[in-house]
C-alpha cells in the first residue's frame, strides 16, 4: 500500500482502482483488500473510518487505535471535514455548479445530498460517437457536502454527465467506447484530497492521481482539438 500520511494515531493510503476496504457480502469475489493489507504491512491493527467505493482511487484514512477510530468518524459523520475529488466526464460541464439531489440508500431511505464542482478543462476529441462527429469530456473537481453511498456517481449521471468507465451508474455506451479504443477500465474518479482538523492541527492529506487517470488525460491533451 502505499502510505501518503502516518502519525501516531492515524494513517492514509492512495487507494487503487479496484481494491476493497474491506470484506462485504456485496463482493464475494475479492480476495484482497485495503484493511487487511494496510494490517500485514504496517504489522499492527488498522480501523476503517470512512469509506470509498471499490471503483475509486485516492485517499483511504484509517485510525491506529480505537479512540481515534470515535473520533475521526464522528468528524465523518459530522460533516467536519473536506473531500476534494476529481473525475473524466461525458460533454462539457458549466464552469461551477452545486447538484442538489436527494438519494435513496440500501434500505430505501431518501436523504439529502450536495455537491459542489467546477470545471478544470474541457476536451473534445475528433472521434465520432453516436450521432455526433467528435467527443466531448471534462476534467471536473468535486467536492461532496454529504456523504452518501455513490453519492458523486449518481449526482454526475443525474445532470448528464456520467463518469467515464462508472458501471451502473454511467453511460454503457461511452464505456464501451473506452474499452474498445483503448483498453480502458477503471472508473475515472479519484479522492484527491482529504482536510480535517484534528486535535487543533489542520490536516491536509493529498493523493497522487492513478496511473490510468494520468493516462486518460494526457491522451484527452494529446488528441484535443
């Protein structure tokens, strides 16, 4: 795993695409996962306080000890603390905007969810797709004020503009497009950057972006027209 912050009661990592926190009856196939792994390396028990879908790369925070496992939890819960994520999206996003959408959770509970984006960059690429002669992405920051399950997943689909390789949640016909040209899989939304105060010191926890994510945008820099 690799380690983007320890101290003495915490530790992150930059999560890859396609590995678990940890072991769910919704996963039956995997066999590795973030928890366990973080355990072997660091030789110590590690405690899970947030969550990120197992399609998401980027900053992962687990606490060393129980304590802080209540604490940094109930900051999760709280609304007290900043995630910053970036995704490649289909079509050009407006400049800013705020999704206000409720979402329904696994036991069929409608909650409030917020999240605010502005666009880095748009793209558009001289590949014909569907009845238009190129294609068009954008590179979006996000920044959700609620914590809910697939809660940027679905805000992104609900206003049009899907996650470029998100199953179910984004445009099966953009991701067989993907998959076809170049061989692309992995979901492109990565959780940057991750803020908290804790114990009166102000944390800053940042992640790299995934080799595919590089990949993705400098092909979109490249083949920009």
């Amino acid at each position: 795993m690799q380690i983007v912050y320890q101290d003495e009661n915490i530790v992150a990592i930059n999560k890859p695409h396609g590995l678990l926190v940890h072991k769910t009856s919704l996963a039956m196939d995997a066999k590795v996962f973030a928890l366990q792994e973080l355990r072997n390396q660091l030789n110590q028990h590690v405690y899970p306080v947030h969550r990120l879908d197992r399609k998401t790369s980027g900053v992962l925070l687990f606490a060393l000890n129980k304590e802080y496992q209540s604490k940094i939890s109930a900051l999760f819960r709280e609304g007290k603390m900043s995630k910053q994520y970036v995704a490649i999206v289909r079509g050009y996003t407006q400049e800013v905007g705020t999704i206000n959408y409720h979402l329904k959770n696994d036991r069929g509970v409608i909650q409030e969810a917020i999240t605010n984006y502005k666009t880095l960059k748009h793209y558009e690429i001289d590949e014909p797709f569907g009845n238009y002669q190129t294609s068009r992405y954008s590179l979006v920051e996000l920044q959700p004020l609620t914590g809910r399950m697939h809660q940027i997943r679905k805000h992104m689909a609900h206003i049009f503009h899907p996650i470029i390789g998100d199953r179910p949640h984004g445009c099966n016909k953009q991701n067989k497009f993907w998959k076809e040209k170049w061989s692309m899989t992995n979901m492109m939304l990565h959780a940057e950057k991750l803020s908290l105060n804790l114990d009166n010191n102000q944390i800053e926890i940042v992640a790299e972006k995934s080799s595919s994510m590089k990949e993705v945008i400098s092909l979109l820099e490249n083949l920009n027209i």
